[in-house]
C-alpha cells in the first residue's frame, strides 16, 4: 500500500462516518495497537463538532486500519518514531489535514 493510497482509505472511513448528515468538515480520530485500531468519527457543520451517528461497514473500517498501520510502519521505519494517533480531517473539496501523536 502506498502512502497515498493509505490517505484515501482514511478519508473513506471519515466519510463513512458521515454518511449522509449535512457537514463542512469531516474527521476520525485513530488511535492505533499493536496489530489493531480504535476510530472515532466525527464532523463540522455550521461551527458546531458533532460526533459520528454512523459506523463504517467492515471493508472500509478494515481498510482504514491496514492504512493507519501502513502509515505507523512507514512513519517508524524512515523517521524511527512511533505513533500511538492519527488525526485526520477532510473538507467537501478534497483537501486534507492529518496529524500524528508520537511515543513519548
């Protein structure tokens, strides 16, 4: 899996959390194990952050894990830091924002 490839399955299950609420920003918050993950969706509507009122059917959930994984590796292999979070957010025109919480 690529890094970009990786982006796209989280921005998937961001969405998915979604479904179809109205929102302005959308986001998941990944918080990452050994050989799992644990997602929290959520959005922004009009200023306000609600949290996530659908879950992700399991292909998209198992493809988000495989990507926060791939990207835990990935991060731990070139910069030799572990992360333990993902952040990531999403706006209607595609651009992204995705930050990390390392090891301490």
């Amino acid at each position: 899996m690529t890094i970009e490839e990786a982006y796209s399955f989280i921005a998937k299950e961001a969405l998915a959390f979604v479904g179809t609420e109205p929102w302005d920003i959308a986001g998941v918050d990944i918080e990452l194990f050994e050989q799992m993950s644990s997602s929290q969706g959520w959005r922004i509507y009009q200023g306000q952050r609600y949290p996530a009122l659908n879950i992700p059917n399991l292909p998209i959930s198992i493809s988000a894990t495989k990507a926060a994984l791939c990207l835990r590796d990935d991060l731990a292999k070139r910069h030799n830091q572990n992360i333990t979070h993902i952040y990531f957010s999403i706006s209607p025109n595609g651009d992204f924002k995705i930050n990390y919480k390392y090891d301490e």
